[in-house]
C-alpha cells in the first residue's frame, strides 16, 4: 500500500466522520482506504477504460475495455482472479474506434449466477462459475453499444439501454429463455428522440422500472422516467412501443442536473448522481419521492457515473470522478488540465440525505460496488496522467490505475 495514498484518503474523511458518528450508523472508526488491486496490462500511464461495477456472491465484477474482458476479484482476500473473455463472435468489442458509444463491455447487472453484460450490438451473458461467455443477445446493428442495465427479477425481466440509437431505445429480455421480448422506443412528447438514457432501476414494491434520460425537449438537463412493468409486459411479443404511449408513465424532471447514476434508497426515496454540465453549477446528487416524483432533497455529493445504496449502512456511495476543489462543475462539466478534477467516493446519509465524508480516489474513478457482507467498497480507477485533468491523483499516491477498496464503517 502506497503511504501517501493513505495518508491523503484519511486527510479527506478527517473533516467529515465526525459528523457521521452516533445514530444508527455503528461507525468506530469511520469509512477508509484498505486495500489496492493492480489490474493485467494497467501500469502507469495507461488510460485504462472501465464501466460497470457489480458484486455477486463474494466476488466483484467491473467491465474492462481495456483487456475486453469482465474481471473478477475475491472479496475476502481483496485480490484479482481472472479476465473473463469471449471467443468469434462472443468476444467483447474492447476499447473502440471512436468514443465510447462503440466500446464495450459496459454494463454489468447479475441474473441469478449469471451477469448480463451491455456491449456493441449486444447483451453478452457471462458464467461466472466457468469463466466464460456463454452466450449473445442481439439487440442492434447500428455498431454501438447496449450501455447499462437492471433486472425485474420477480418477472424474469432484463432491462438494457442503448443510448447512442437515434431514437434511443431500451431492450427487455426475457432472462427463462434469453430472448428478446420487448422494445421502448425514447422519442419525447414533442417529436424529438432523447438525449440519450442513463442508469435503470428497477422496484418490485410499486412494479416500476426507473431510467434517467440524459435530456428531452421539457427537460433538456435530464429526466427521470416511471415505466410501469405492466405496461412493459403488455407489449405485444417482440413489438415496440414509444415510451410517452405507455399506460402509466410520469417524467419527474431533474433540473440542470444532466443524470448518471441512479439507486433506491430507504422508504420512496430513489437517489439521482446528477453530473453537471453546465460550467460553475453546483455538482448534486438529488433525492426523490419515486411515487410521487416530488424532489425532497439536494445533496452538494454529485459529479459521479454509477451511484449505490447500502442498506446496512443505510448510505449512498458516489464515484464522483468529475468531483471538484470547489463542489462546482468544472468547464463544461469535463476534467481537463486547465480545468481540474478532484476525483472522490462521495457518501451521504441516506437518513439525514446530509455528506458523511469524502474520500480521495484515482483519476476517472466514476464506477462503484458495496459488498453488503463485509462492508468493502470497490473503486476502479484509471492512472494519474491519462487521461488529463486530475493533478492531485499522483500525489495522493493514485499512480498505476486499478481498483481502490475501501472500508464503508
């Protein structure tokens, strides 16, 4: 373990934990850095691409563009396993050709002992147990990516959206038979296609899938869509419907707040990491009532990507990598040398919806996991020169990318 990286990840939270002892927290020494796992073929000034972090079991999963694989990490010895990779045509696309919208893999959601995994074109299924990738879902052939997604696991139901499509659209997918069953169109009320589409989510207490759209012609800053499961349900098989046309649909709208990461919290709470793109704005994470869409609080923790709620915390964490000195965008909302970023894991009460601590984390470090068992945090991260705009990450000992673990109590 690097000393300055612990050093400077205490000196983060030392401002904070003290305002997050007592209550039903059962915090004693309070969240902190433990632990940092190299990744093959990511050293020092490598712009190492990543996405999606999930836990299944006692293992962590994050999506890696770089070695075009899913990589596993055990939790209890906090150390690498493997590079999950496909063969032909069930090979992850890797880092592609252009931006983002042509790289995968991307998401990564579990369904059962399996992950769904959003890439180009595709929804790629992976078989933890045997390290492989057994099987592909079609779900595009435009050449960009199915992005992120979430699970209806009472009704066996997939949900994967593919942002980039013009109009976007999200695919469900029927997790018995892997087949594709149904389609919701996002072109807004005023003929126009969305911006694009974020996090999902889905609650089985209302029977509610939940998706941030990046932006519509009434909200140009983002959106935040009710897609009633019935209503998904009764599209017929393998048709299409535009989501405005859905029986019981609302668009609560989320202010300047350009969406990302999306988790339900306690009670009707559904938190929203907005990460703003507006130069100066204040970077948030929003709270809302999910039934009513009523916003309830606005927390300064935002400029984050994946966004997760711990139950037995009773804690959001936000992977804000576009995190400020200042809490205020930086230009445009994008870290650059002239412009920096203070990368941080934001963690905010999900009680008081008030900041716990912040601490320090590696450049572009935009994606999260809780493994509820034993509290660890999970942090991918890239290294401190690539790509530009974090001049703190090396000297708060973030050097080579990989994947920070912290401890949430």
């Amino acid at each position: 373990m690097h000393f300055s990286k612990l050093v400077g990840a205490a000196l983060a939270s030392s401002a904070f934990v003290l305002a997050g002892c007592g209550g039903s927290d059962h915090i004693s020494t309070g969240p902190h850095l433990v632990a940092d796992i190299s990744i093959p073929n990511v050293t020092s000034g490598v712009n190492f691409s990543f996405d999606i972090s999930t836990v299944l079991g006692s293992r962590f999963f994050f999506t890696d563009r770089n070695n075009a694989a899913l990589d596993e990490i055990d939790i209890p010895s906090k150390s690498f396993v493997q590079s999950i990779k496909g063969n032909g045509g069930l090979a992850f696309a890797g880092v592609g050709p252009g931006p983002s919208s042509k790289s995968g893999p991307d998401g990564a959601t579990p369904v059962g002992n399996l992950i769904y995994v959003g890439d180009v074109n595709s929804v790629k299924i992976v078989d933890p147990t045997s390290g492989s990738v057994s099987s592909n879902i079609g779900v595009s052939t435009t050449g960009v990516r199915a992005d992120e997604g979430c699970l209806d696991a009472v009704h066996g139901m997939f949900m994967i959206s593919s942002p980039e499509e013009s109009p976007p659209f999200a695919t469900f997918i029927n997790t018995t038979t892997q087949a594709v069953v149904a389609k919701v169109t996002f072109t807004d009320s005023a003929g126009q296609p969305t911006a694009g589409l974020e996090a999902c989510v889905y609650d089985p207490a209302s029977d509610n899938f939940y998706v941030n759209v990046d932006g519509s012609t009434a909200n140009p800053h983002g959106e935040l869509v009710k897609l009633p499961g019935a209503a998904i349900r009764s599209i017929p098989a393998a048709g299409a419907q535009n989501y405005t046309a859905l029986q019981g649909v609302a668009m609560y709208p989320e202010g300047s707040c350009d969406p990302t990461g999306l988790a339900l919290g306690p009670g009707t709470d559904i938190a929203v990491g907005c990460r703003e793109a507006t130069t100066g704005a204040p970077l948030l994470l929003q709270i809302f009532n999910r039934t009513s869409g009523a916003l309830v609080a606005s927390v300064n923790a935002g400029g984050g990507d994946q966004l997760a709620y711990d139950a037995a915390t009773n804690r959001y964490y936000n992977a804000s990598s576009r995190w400020t000195a200042s809490g205020n965008a930086s230009t445009n909302g994008a870290c650059s040398a002239a412009s920096p970023c203070t990368p941080v894991l934001n963690i905010v009460d999900a009680g008081t919806r008030s900041v716990v601590t912040r601490l320090n984390t590696g450049n572009n470090a935009h994606s999260v996991a809780i493994d509820p068992a034993t509290g660890f945090v999970f942090v991918p991260y890239s290294s401190a020169t690539a790509p530009a705009g974090c001049p703190t990450c090396a000297a708060n000992g973030f050097v080579n990318g990989g994947v920070s673990v912290f401890a949430s109590h």
